[in-house]
C-alpha cells in the first residue's frame, strides 16, 4: 500500500511516521512545498522578542530523520491539483519540472498561510506576517536595525506575542490596529478590555473598531491608513488570521466557507480514499457535535497521528476538541477552554455565566496574585460549558483542570467538591477552580 501526504509539518508528519512506524511495509511519500519539515511555529514569536536567540531550537526534527526511518521525504514540492478518480496528486519542483505521484490513500496536511489582503501598499518593503521560520527571521533582523515605529494590524493571539516582541525590543512607538471592537475576540468582552489596559500600561498605543484603508510611503512603507486616522510605519506586522491552503483541491472536495476541508470524526473528507489533518481541515468540537476550523498546534498533532491510525483502517474518532489555548501578554497570562458568553448566545444554547475574583494561592504565602475566572455553564443542570481566566500569575495553567471538566460533562457540583492538591505556595484549602464553580448556582 501506498501513502501520499501532503504537507511536512505537525500533521503531516505526525501521519507519514505513525504509518510507517506501526506497518513498515507501506510506501510513505511526503511532498513538502518549502525546506523545512516538523518545526514549532508558536515558538517563532519568542525568537523574535529574544527570549530565544536560536531558531534551531524550533526546529523539532531534521529531513534526514525521517528519512533515515524510511520515509520519502520531498521537499520544494508544489502541490498543483489532485486526480481523486485517477489516484494521482500533480506537483511541480524547483526547477519548473512537473510530476506526478500515484497513490492508494492520500493525507492532505497542506496547512495554511497568513492573511494578506488586496490593500493598496501591501506590497511595499517592510510589511510581514509570520508563519515560517524565515517570516521569523527576517521580522527579526528588521527590529534589529530599530524601528521607530511599528504598527501590528490585528489583535488575535499573534498580533499580541508579536506586540510582547515588540515591547521587549525596545521599540519606541507600537500601534495595534483591530478592526473589531476589542483585541483577544475569541475571549469575552471583559478579557479583551483587560489585555488592552495590560498593553497601554506597556506604551502600546490600541485602535480598535478601525479598519486599514491604505500603506504609504515610497517602495519602503513609512505610514498606514485606517479609517478614522493615520500613523507612522516604519514596519508593518500582518497578524488578521489564516487561511487553509487548499486552493489545488477542486471538486468533489466539500469545504468550509474560509476553505477549510470538511472532515468527519475520522479524518475522512468527501472523497474516498482521502483525509485531511491540521490547519488546512476541520476538527470536531466535542459541545457543538459538528465540524469546525479551530488551528491550533495541539490538534493538529492529535488529529495527524489518528489520521495515520485511519489510514491503516483502525476504527477512529476524534470528537473531543474544546478549542483550549493560553496566552501571556507581559505581565498577564490568558487561557480559555470550551464555550464563552457570546459563543453560547450565537449557538442558542441555555446558559448561566459566574464571574469570580479569588486568589492565585494562599494569601499566607508570598506573593499571591488575583486571578479572575468566568465560568459558563448549562441553566438546567449546570454541566459545564467554558471557561476563561486572567491573572499575573498561576492562572493559565488552571485551564487543563477545566478543559478535563468540560471533556467528562462534570457539573459545576461535581466540579467544586474535586480532590484537588493543596499547599500555600499553590493554592488554597478551596483552589480557585473550586471557588468558581461552588458559586456557580
């Protein structure tokens, strides 16, 4: 049996190895459109702010290593269409030479790139957006040479790691750019405001609800344009979201609205023979019981290694995305799991929310912090559906106890009265998990 993948990162490669690794016998090619295979994208924000001065480090495992394990590795392969009838995926190298490669089960872990939309300047010298280890690279050298100004359009979770970046390299004036009404959206209103008022006290200058009309200057940008004003630019991060890549794939290929390939519980798209992994596919959500685009690095992880399992023809299912991730913005730490207030209210789904502020431990021991947690959670029974907490310190990593709660459909009850550790340096005799859900009535 022959398996082709598409795609040499996280997903990809989790793939490619978990079936070579379980049945050698199978013949595993990856075509890999760029040079570097398996590498940390979430660490590229640190090397830029210089909490990590070497890019190797990122890199989680060589070319030659999976090679060595008896993969076909092809790198500076790009992916040009797919004959599902035929079997056959259609690729052009380097060198402007076109191939192609014949398969019995295909993996599409294709990825995805940023955002860059047709605004007039987007061309211009000094404008990035980051995904790969050379965007990194030369986002870094570019602060290196001193910016005055640096101006970040959009506020998600990059946007704010590369504002960090920013602040710790000193630069003199940072702008946030957001054409929503507030950063970290996939938070709840109340987050947003605190991760700005963190960034203002750091000199970050916010504009949000502002959309960006223009780049100025001549072929090096010096000034973007928005639609309520205007500022200097001596660089420009692109930060505005993704897009699956997955414009070779045509019909009968089903997809979401942004692109995304729709996949079942199994990995399994619309065409047989066919599956799809990481940021280029859906995952499942385990309270919305339906396929949704939540790219994230933890599952496309999960999802490559059971898609190998599915290609081999074990029985798979992969339903228990929450969409669980964390976020430290200077001196604050960001995490959420499961479904916050807008997202209950868009779904119809009957909810309750309680907003606590507690303590990050005893408040007899050195140094404790506040820590604020909202809970949401069924108005009938009060099974849990989310949470989100904030604090200085000691609270992102509160976020897994809470994703396992909403993973085993725990009630707030249950919740509350959880054997949890206690010692002064961690907690207190009540954790703030439990304080939460105990007033969560």
């Amino acid at each position: 049996m022959k398996l082709v993948v598409i795609g040499g990162n996280a997903a990809g490669m989790s793939a490619a190895s978990r079936v070579k690794r379980k049945d050698p016998s199978w013949d595993v090619v990856v075509l890999e459109q760029t040079h570097e295979v398996s590498y940390g994208a979430c660490g590229l924000p640190y090397y830029i702010a210089g909490l990590n001065n070497d890019i190797d480090l990122i890199r989680i495992r060589k070319a030659e290593t999976f090679r060595e394990s008896g993969i076909d590795l092809r790198l500076g392969c790009d992916v040009t269409a797919v004959d599902y009838d035929a079997k056959v995926v259609h690729y052009t190298t380097e060198d402007g030479q076109a191939h192609q490669e014949s398969y019995d089960k295909l993996v599409v872990a294709s990825g995805s790139s940023p955002k860059v939309p047709p605004i007039p300047g987007i061309q211009k010298e000094g404008i990035f957006a980051l995904k790969t280890l050379e965007h990194a690279e030369a986002m870094k050298q570019a602060l290196l040479k001193k910016p005055k100004s640096v101006v970040i359009v959009g506020g998600g979770y990059i946007g704010l790691e590369l504002a960090e970046a920013c602040i710790l390299q000193k630069v003199p004036e940072i702008h946030i750019v957001e054409a929503l009404d507030r950063l970290l959206n996939v938070f709840d209103p109340e987050f947003g405001a605190a991760v700005q008022a963190e960034l203002e006290r750091h000199g970050v200058k916010v504009h949000t609800g502002e959309r960006v009309m223009s780049f100025e200057g001549g072929e090096q940008v010096e000034k973007i344009v928005t639609d309520k004003g205007s500022y200097p630019a001596d660089m420009v991060v692109l930060s505005i979201g993704i897009s699956p890549n997955t414009r070779f794939l045509g019909e009968p290929m089903e997809k979401l609205p942004n692109g995304a390939i729709l996949t079942n519980p199994a990995m399994e798209t619309s065409v047989k023979d066919v599956y799809a992994a990481g940021d280029c596919a859906t995952v499942w959500h385990k309270l919305l019981d339906k396929p949704v685009f939540v790219a994230l690095g933890t599952n496309a992880n999960k999802q490559g290694r059971l898609a190998g399992d599915s290609v081999m023809g074990k029985p798979v299912s992969f339903k228990r995305v929450l969409g669980t991730s964390m976020l430290r913005c200077m001196g604050m730490e960001f995490a959420k799991t499961g479904l916050g207030e807008f997202e209950c209210v868009r779904e119809n789904i009957p909810y309750k929310t309680k907003t606590v502020e507690t303590r990050s431990h005893a408040r007899y021991y050195p140094d404790p912090k506040p820590l604020t947690i909202k809970l949401c959670y069924r108005a009938d029974n009060h099974v849990l559906l989310g949470a989100e907490i904030m604090g200085a310190k000691e609270a992102a990593w509160r976020i897994d106890t809470f994703a396992c709660a909403i993973d085993q459909g725990m009630t707030t009850d249950e919740l509350g009265f959880l054997d949890l550790g206690y010692a002064p340096p961690f907690a207190g005799v009540w954790d703030a998990i439990q304080i939460a859900a105990n007033a969560s009535k």
